[in-house]
C-alpha cells in the first residue's frame, strides 16, 4: 500500500527506521523500502517500478539534502518516484523530516511535476520527543487515505494492560461522562470513594472509562496497583521504574527516584498518547509527581480518600442508586427472584456497594432454593453483630458469605484464608501451591469461590485476585465462627501457607533467571515474567527476611539471591541488592555453607562496584577468595581472582589485573572450563583509547538447599578475554590478539554466539589500533550479523573504542603556506590518543614555525563502564564500532549514519548509558567535520545523561569533549574549565588514566594560551601517570605533546629527542597512527630547522603508513605537510598533486579549512605560471 521515497544521502537512517516503525504496526506487506526490499539477484530498476506502480500512497521523505543537482536529471530515481506517483494520480505525502522547509518552487524543476509538491499535503517527522506525535499523526493520515483498508496487526500498538471491566458493570454514566471528556483533552481524572468507603467499585470504574476512551489513546493503556491500603504501599520510584521498564524492558535504571523522574516522563513523552491507571493510591505524596506528565498523555488515579491533585477535581462515587443496584442484583439472580422491595433492602444491607452486591446476588445464584426474604432475615441477624455503618454493611454481606463457606465446606473454607497471603494478583499453579493440593483440585475451589463473588478473575490475563476487603475477611474468616476447631489453627496453617509461597516464587525467579540466559526471545520473556510477578518474590523474599530464625525461611533466604542473579542486577538498584545479599551472606555463614558464603561476598563486591565504590568491592572479592581457598572452589577460586583483574583495572593497576587474569585462566584451564564470557568495548566512549570493559566474572552464589545458579561464569575463555583486554590497555596489541583469537576459538568450540560475537568485537578493536582499519570492519561486521541472529539489541556491557576522536596528543604539525611563504596553523585538537592529527586550522603567518594540527589528545576516560552486564555482544555495540572504524578512515559520513543508528537503538530499549555514548561520537563527528556548535549540542545532551544516571566518568568523558570543543571555538578559558572539572571526578573515583588525560587536556588549553611552561608541566604529570600505570600509549601521546611544546619554545633538539621516543614506543606496540603522526611531527621540526630533505622524506613514510591504513584524514594531512615542504624547495609541479589530494578530502567533508587551502593552492599555481 506504502511506497518509501527517499535520497540515501539525505534521509536513508530516518527512512529505514520509519519504514520499521510503520511495518511493526501494519505488517511487512504494507510498506516497500529498496533499502530492505529489493531482493537479490533481480534487476532492481524493474522491480522498483513494478512496486510503485502497484502501491497507493508515495511517502516522500524530504530532508535538508534531498534538493541536490540530482533532481535535474531525468534519471535520477527520487525524481522519477515522486512525479510517477503524481502522474498516475496516487496519493503522495510529504513527510518532512525536522520541519526543514519543501525547497521554494523556482528552485525545483520547470520540466517535471516537482513543483506541485507545493500543493499536496504534506507532514512533518521530528526526533526526540516529538517523534511519537508526528508518527501518530502520520498513521491517521496514512488510515484516512486508505480508506480503512490499512489497520494495525492485532496487538501491534502499545502495551494493554488495563484488565476489562466486569461483564455485568453498571451504571456511573454521570461520572462516566465527566471523566471521558478530561481524558479527551489529555489530563488526570482523580476517582474516590465517598466517605473512604471500600468496594465501592473505583478500580472497575477505571477499567470501564479505559475501555470507553481506549481509542483516544492509540500507544496504549498502562495499570499499576499503587498498593495504598496495604502495609506496603508502591513507592513511587518503584512505579516509574515500572512504567520504562514496560516500554523498555531491559534497560538498566538508575538508583535514585530523582534520577528516575526524568526517565519516566521522557519514556511517557516519548510514547505518545498513552493512558496510565493509577489504582488504589494512598495519598498525594505517592501520585503527585507520577502524574505530572503533559498531554497526550493521561491519567485515571483511584484512591478511597479524595486526593488534592492541583487543577484535578476528584470525582466522588458513592452507592449506587437503588435502581442500578436493582439492576445489578437481577442480572446476577435472573429477573423473577425477589421483588422490587426485597431487592432494595438487600441493596441497603449491602449498602449499595458493588462489592457487596455481587457477593449477595452469587450467593442467591448458587442457592436457587434460598428465598430472598430468608436471605435478607439471615443477613439482620448477622448485621446485629456490627456497629451500623458502610463499611460494616459490607461486612454483613462478606462475612455472613464466608461463614456459610465454612458451614458447607471448612476445607475449602481454610484454603480460601490461605489465599489471603497473596498481596497481588496471582495465578493457578501458585494457587495450588499455597493451598497445598493438587492443580485439579485447586481448579475446582477457584471455580467454586469464583461463583460466591469470594475471588475475582481476569479473563484477559487469566489471573485470580482478592479484593482489599476480601482479603481481609478471608484471613479472620473463622473469627467470625467462635469455637470453631479451624480457628485454633488459624496460625499454623497460615505459618505453612507463607511458606509455600515464598518457596513458590523462589521458584518462580529461578524460571524468570532460567529464561533470560536462553537468550534471544528468552531475555524478554525472562524479565517479562519476573515483573509481572515482582510484588509476590519481594513479599516471598521479605517473609524469608522476617522469619528466617526458622530452619526452611533461613535456605530461602539464601536461595533468592542465587535463584535470580542476572534478573535482580536489571530489575533492582544496586543498593537493593546489597541489602539482599548481606542477608544472603549471613544466612550462608550461619548456616555454615562456605561456599555460598564466597559466592554472596563475590556479588557483593559487583553490587558495590556498581556503584562506583571499587575499594569496597576489592575487599569483599578478597574475602571470596580466602573461602574458596579455604573449601577448594576452584571454579569459585577462578571467579574471585576475575572480579579482582577487573577492579585492578578499572583503578588503572592493569600489571596487578594481568596478574589476577593470569592465575585466573590457569584455574579455567586445570578444570576445563572453556566458556566465560570476556569483558568488550563499548561504542561511543570519549577515550584516549578503549579501556577493558565489560562482564565481570560474575559468581552466582550457591544456595543453601536450592540448586546453585552459577551458569559457569569462569572460563577460560573469559580470562582470555580479560586478558587480551589488559594487554590492549598496556598497549601490546598483538598479545591482545593471540589472546582474542584464542578466545574466539573457543566461543566457536563451544557453540557460544554471544562469546563470539564479543571476541569479534575485541579482535576490530585490536586491529583498529594497530591501523588495520579495513580488517577491524570486516570483525565488526561478523559481531553485526551475530548480534542480529541473535536478537541482542543492546550491546551495552561492550565498550568499543572512539576511534581516536578527540583528546590532547602530540599533534601532528600541519604547515601552511601563504603569501610571504610559510606559515603554520595554530595548534588543533584530536579526540584521542595514538598522535593523530587534528583537522587544521586556517594557517597564520608566525614568523617562525610552531607545531600544529591534530595533537595525540589523551581522552576523556570511558563513558558508561558497566563492569556487570550479562549481555556483552550486541547490535548496537556493533553499529558504534563500525561508525568508529569509518571515522578512523575519514569516512565521517559514514561514521555519522551508524552512530545515528546505534542512538536509536539505545533510545529504543531504554538504554541510557548508551544513549550518551553515542552522543558522545556524534559530537566529535561533528567536531570532525568543523561543525563545532553541533558538537557541543551533542557533548551537552551526553553530560546530562551521564549526571542523570550518576555515571561520574561518564559525566568526565563530557565534560572533557566539551572542553575540547571550547578549545576549537577559541574559548580557552571554558576549555580549562571544563577540564579541571574532569580531572576533579577522575581523582575522586581513582580513575588515574581519566586523570592523566585530563592532564594532558590542560596541558594543551594552556599551549594556547601561550604558558606553555605551564603546559610541559601538565604534560609531565601526564606522562608521569601513564608510566605508572604502564600505559605505553599513553606515554607515547604525552611524550608526543611534551615535543610540541618544547617546539614551541624553540628548542627543536628535545622537541625532536621526544618525537623519537614517541616513535618508539608507537612502533614497538604496533601503533602505525600514533608512528604516522610521530613521523608528520619529525618531518615538521626538520622543517623548521630548514633540514628540508630530511623533512620530506619523513613526511613521505607518513604518508605511506596513511595510504597503508586507509587513514583518509592522515592522507589529507600528510599530503599538505609534504606540498608545503616541496614549495620551500621550488618544486611547484611536484607538490600541487599533493595539495589537491588534500583539499578534495577536505572539500568533500565540508570542512572549513578548505577554503584557505583552496586561496593557497591557487597562489602556488600562480606561481607557476
């Protein structure tokens, strides 16, 4: 019915995710894009026209590029797709992307049909926010034109959580009308109870409204039970987390509600128009911000106190009126039984509450020869017992229908009271569990307490549940009948019942923890299952907690924790967490289980290094060590000295980690275990160079009386992993490489995608530091292709490197000529380590040459370290190494369109961290390509994120690229700023390659300045902690900027001493960047001493090692250095080559340096003559 019509180079991200987007909701049939249609091996001119002309509607995708010279020629395809569908008299919509403008009619064609683009109608298609409510509005167009024939898939819209209200609702159409109009325009109806009365039908009420307006709220219908009279009550950071996690179910949330707040109102803006109940609330303090999101979105809040919502005026129900609750009563008991008098008095014992109406109406329903007026004289008798009131009318009715449930069946009547321990909905076989018997016969007391009114049932979620009130007689239902033998035994039969419900849902947490390491379908299935079942495991686990003096709640105690360990690290905080697992540890200690003892401390130790408190966790991973010694765990062993590599590493002490990785791998070896899953790289990190990050060598703790959840974390191929990645941080990439391709020849041995795909990932990574750029995409590649198999979306817990965006390293200096002969550019900036040039700046004429050009920038320090992800492979991950490998060959285009992807990726599950890294390598593309304030916007919206979810490096990381960009604008003195607040976080959290960096950062705002004393002593501390921490490319970017500086100054010796020693140590760990821009700042500083042969000649072996690497920008660079040289020797002819080289790269990306390359390049033709 859709046909997709876009210019790649304009719009082709945006088009394929809206053609995703539009297939998810109408099905893969109604939408052709070439991009994902056009099958293979067919002439594709031929099928592209037989898919317009069969298709109804053209979508014209217009974007700030689609108006290019191509449009003039008649066969360009843009062209031919839009007048064909204007020809042949289809439906044609413009959507326009950002708003941008349709290009002004005389700049359009005069030939074609291209002009009337003006006339038709067209939309707008904006990101962030505003995404949702431009796609919604596309939809109803799209709807519209068709006719009716394009309708959303069953299920395809939005989460539908709202229950349907009871078949025999009735009444409430004065409050009905109220609350359908607010809802209408968007907003909060607030439902309460008149005189705080229970039973009184708000939750059905709310259900019914929900179904009424459902239409008005297309992206679906969210309900949460906000617990208010129970005394538990939801707090409100748990219903936000809630709330994203239904629209992003594996995302990883921060700890603290002010962070969450945030969160949760941009998921809701984010999702459209979608309709939150926001049942049973307690009182403003628990709603007040929950429902302070603007329209299209709306809330429907019940509460029996009537709750002061500013600009909401509550809508009070009261009993209903005696002819709705005589009409309530005869469609439950038939329209012969009782009269009209009769059935009032019933109404008024039950006090007009449809609670209780129902559980009368069932309890004539089931007893057809029980008169009505025997009934009512039962019911003043019982009524005699109670004061007289609502609430205790109700009672009347409830306990007179519990105390004949006992009277005609006391078995069935004690596992109704059972029931009562369930603080929410619930299904059959936990029903049969708690009550101890059989499925069957569970299923036969369902039915028989369904048909009393004593349980209700969700027909659309096949879920069972107690009313508030319900619950409360159920569990004081033999009170009701003194003397009975039942009610002595009340404690010890509900003793037993609490029991078997916390063991049920242990079990249940295991089956959730079971299906997430399935993988694939099974991750959100897992987490699926775990949160509709939250409130029960937490109530199992709490009365494991309050009753563990007993011998079978101290094993659950110990069994929770291990029944769920990758559930609980997504779905709890990690403060949430150590309080479960200090429980679990003492439960294990005395109990006298060593073993599970180790395995607490050891998730221990992750759960504090989560949150940042690294010392912390080395002390409990060291008490894990002791006790696995101490019992001969070997594997436990294995998994302690893992977690104690990855601390040490995270501190920078990469020798210590290589130690602990080392011991590690050996254990692996000497038990045979071969998997494990390494620790990867994640995309969109603001660093000198990729730090190893990643999974940790998690140990699940081994429960007491319940089967270990350990799934083999320890391995020999996750210490090879670790390894390779140590090996990489100390800069001996080659041994990091035998080690990943050992790795990865065991992830293939055993069968394990995911330890693939990650080894992959690592082995891209390895290569792209080694300069080895084109293998580095074919690995990222392969890890795309398993990420997708897959179906791992994420990528989080990798950590691919930036591609040596922007940091302070020894520049590469880059001359320039100009109309007095030679000049240099002031000194730029380069987004990492490895001496990479900086894209230049327009030359000025000093009267004697300084280094310039792109410095070997010492990053900022990883964005988003996730130590504990269990996913470690992922699309998104693979997509930000691709952007990275395509940055790091100039292609920055390229680089840009797979950034984007991975943003959307990230947006789309919910993953935050993720979110920000990849605004972070947007915004040094940006950089990249002179487009400064661009970067900035992108740096800017990665800080907030980063503050947001208390990510201090990351927030490190964006502080230190903005204080990059500010550099590049001239605003120096920001630039300072912005890196001393870096330096502050990295001393804080002991992140000494983070400080080094932003030494080195400092060192380079202060070279702008002038004080560049000042500068060489930054530079030293810089090299004094990558000596310290054995970062040998890190040594070599401060060496690198220390022989900037001392060329600065004029003294060329040591700046060339120190050029030599950075060649060096690039050479000896294979950097072949870093030895390109070593070279480039030799050729340089021969330069300046007039050694012009010698300068040549090493500007020549820089730009081989460019043209080798696939290194477009070095290319570029080296090619310009070299003319500038040949120009000094009046060989014109020779050096022109060279100059146009340079310039069509730079042209080609827009950069704002081509224009003075371009003035001088012509001056040298002039000179020619």
């Amino acid at each position: 019915m859709i046909f997709l019509s876009y210019r790649r180079a304009d719009a082709r991200f945006p088009a394929t995710f809206l053609a995703s987007r539009l297939k998810d909701l109408y099905g893969n049939e109604a939408v052709f894009i070439d991009y994902d249609d056009l099958p293979a091996g067919h002439p594709w001119p031929h099928h592209l026209e037989k898919q317009l002309a069969d298709r109804r509607v053209v979508l014209v995708l217009v974007g700030k590029d689609w108006n290019t010279p191509r449009l003039r020629d008649p066969d360009d395809w843009v062209r031919k797709e839009v007048c064909t569908g204007i020809r042949t008299g289809k439906t044609v919509l413009v959507v326009r992307l950002e708003g941008v403008p349709l290009p002004p009619k005389d700049e359009l064609p005069a030939d074609c049909e291209l002009a009337r683009l003006h006339d038709l109608q067209n939309l707008q298609l904006r990101a962030m926010g505003d995404y949702a409510a431009d796609f919604a509005k596309l939809c109803r167009t799209l709807e519209r034109e068709l006719h009716g024939d394009l309708k959303p898939r069953t299920g395809a819209v939005g989460p539908w959580q709202v229950p349907p209200p009871v078949p025999d609702f009735t009444g409430r159409e004065k409050e009905f009308e109220a609350m359908a109009g607010a809802l209408a325009r968007g907003g909060t109806v607030m439902i309460a109870a008149a005189r705080g009365i229970g039973g009184a039908g708000k939750t059905e009420l709310a259900k019914a409204v929900a179904a009424r307006v459902r239409d008005s709220f297309p992206a679906g219908q969210l309900f949460v039970d906000l617990r208010g009279v129970s005394d538990n009550p939801t707090t409100p950071a748990d219903v936000m987390r809630q709330v994203i996690l239904t629209f992003h179910p594996d995302a990883k949330l921060p700890d603290d509600a002010d962070k969450l707040l945030p969160l949760y109102r941009t998921t809701l803006a984010n999702a459209g128009p979608v309709l939150v109940v926001l049942d049973n609330a307690k009182d403003r303090a628990q709603v007040k911000d929950l429902v302070s999101v603007a329209p299209p979105v709306g809330f429907v809040v019940t509460s029996r106190a009537a709750i002061r919502l500013d600009g909401v005026k509550p809508v009070e129900i009261d009993r209903l009126s005696p002819d709705d609750a005589r009409a309530l009563l005869r469609g439950i008991i038939g329209p012969d039984r009782g009269t009209d008098a009769e059935l009032d008095e019933l109404a008024g014992l039950a006090a007009g509450l449809p609670l209780a109406l129902r559980v009368a109406g069932n309890y004539l329903l089931n007893d057809p020869i029980e008169t009505v007026p025997d009934y009512l004289a039962k019911l003043r008798v019982e009524r005699a017992k109670w004061l007289h009131d609502d609430e205790t009318d109700v009672m009347t009715v409830l306990g007179y229908s519990a105390g004949q449930l006992i009277r005609e069946n006391v078995g069935r009547a004690e596992r109704w009271q059972m029931l009562s321990v369930f603080p929410a909905d619930f299904d059959e076989p936990a029903t049969a569990d708690v009550m101890g018997v059989a499925a069957d016969a569970a299923r036969v007391d369902l039915k028989d307490l369904l048909a009393r009114g004593l349980v209700q049932f969700d027909d659309k979620a096949l879920r069972f549940r107690l009313h508030d009130l319900l619950r409360e007689v159920a569990n004081r239902a033999f009170e009701a009948v003194p003397g009975h033998p039942s009610a002595a035994e009340t404690g010890s039969r509900m003793e037993a019942a609490e029991l078997r419900f916390s063991e049920h849902y242990c079990g249940v947490l295991s089956k959730a923890e079971n299906l997430y390491l399935q993988g694939g379908k099974g991750v959100t299935d897992g987490l699926s299952l775990f949160d509709h079942e939250k409130a029960n495991i937490l109530a199992g686990w709490q009365w494991a907690v309050r009753c563990q003096t007993k011998l079978a709640a101290a094993k659950l105690v110990a069994s929770y924790p291990s029944a769920g360990a990758n559930i609980l690290s997504l779905r709890l905080t990690a403060r949430e967490r150590i309080v479960w697992l200090k429980e679990q540890t003492n439960a294990c200690r005395k109990a006298g289980n060593r073993r599970g003892e180790g395995s607490a401390l050891g998730n221990l130790g992750l759960a504090y290094a989560d949150l940042g408190r690294v010392d912390d966790a080395i002390e409990h991973y060291r008490q894990q060590l002791v006790i696995t010694r101490e019992i001969g765990d070997r594997r436990g062993e294995g998994n302690a000295l893992g977690n104690l590599g990855s601390a040490y590493a995270d501190l920078g002490r990469v020798d210590d980690a290589i130690e602990h990785y080392r011991q590690r791998l050996a254990i692996a070896r000497e038990i045979g275990d071969r998997r494990g899953r390494e620790r990867t790289r994640q995309p969109g990190k603001c660093l000198r160079r990729p730090r190893p990050v990643g999974r940790r060598d998690r140990t699940l703790p081994a429960a007491v009386g319940h089967r270990p959840r350990d799934r083999r974390p320890a391995g020999e191929g996750n210490a090879l992993g670790n390894l390779g990645l140590a090996y990489a941080a100390l800069g001996r990439v080659d041994d990091a490489i035998e080690h990943y391709r050992q790795n990865l020849a065991i992830a293939r041995e055993i069968g394990d995608r995911r330890g693939e795909g990650n080894a992959l990932g690592n082995l891209g990574l390895a290569y792209a530091a080694l300069g080895r750029v084109d293998d580095a995409i074919e690995h990222y590649r392969q890890q795309l292709v398993i990420a997708r198999e897959i179906g791992d979306r994420r990528g989080r817990g990798t950590h691919s490197a930036t591609w040596d965006w922007p940091t302070p390293t020894s520049a590469e200096w880059t001359t320039r000529s100009n109309t007095t002969g030679s000049g240099w550019s002031s000194p730029a900036r380069s987004a990492t380590g490895g001496g990479r040039e900086r894209t230049r700046q327009p030359g000025k004429c000093l009267r004697r040459p300084r280094p310039v050009g792109r410095r070997d920038r010492t990053l900022p320090a990883a964005v988003g370290h996730r130590p504990r992800d269990r996913r470690p492979a992922g699309e998104g991950n693979a997509l930000g190494n691709l952007g990275n490998a395509y940055a790091a060959l100039g292609r920055v285009d390229d680089a840009i369109e797979h950034y984007r992807q991975n943003l959307a990726i990230a947006r789309e599950i919910g993953d935050r961290r993720g979110e920000g890294n990849a605004l972070g390598n947007l915004g040094l593309a940006y950089a990249a390509l002179g487009r400064v304030d661009d970067a900035i916007e992108h740096y800017r919206q990665q800080l907030v994120i980063a503050r947001e979810i208390g990510d201090r490096r990351g927030e490190g990381n964006a502080l230190g690229n903005l204080g990059l960009a500010y550099a590049d604008l001239g605003r120096v003195d920001d630039a300072i700023e912005h890196y001393r607040q870096w330096l502050v976080i990295a001393r804080e959290i002991g992140d000494r390659r983070g400080e080094g960096n932003a030494l080195g950062n400092l060192g380079l705002a202060y070279a702008d300045l002038g004080r560049v004393d000042d500068a060489i002593e930054h530079y030293r501390q810089n090299l004094a902690i990558a000596r310290e921490i054995g970062d040998r490319r890190g040594e070599g970017s401060a060496l690198g900027n220390l022989g900037n500086a001392y060329a600065a100054l004029g003294r060329l010796d040591d700046a060339i001493e120190h050029y030599r020693q950075r060649l060096a140590i690039a050479r000896e760990i294979g950097d072949r960047r870093g030895e390109g821009n070593a070279l480039g700042n030799l050729g340089s500083a021969y330069a300046a001493l007039g050694r012009l042969d010698d300068a040549i000649e090493h500007y020549r072996q820089r730009l081989v090692i460019a043209l080798e690497i696939g290194d477009r920008r070095g290319e570029a660079n080296g090619s310009w250095n070299l003319a500038v040289a040949l120009v000094k020797r009046d060989r014109h002819t020779k050096a022109i080559p060279f100059a146009e080289r340079s310039l069509a790269y730079f042209e080609e990306i827009g950069h704002p340096c081509a224009k003075a390359d371009r003035e001088t390049l012509a001056k040298w033709r002039t000179q020619i003559g």
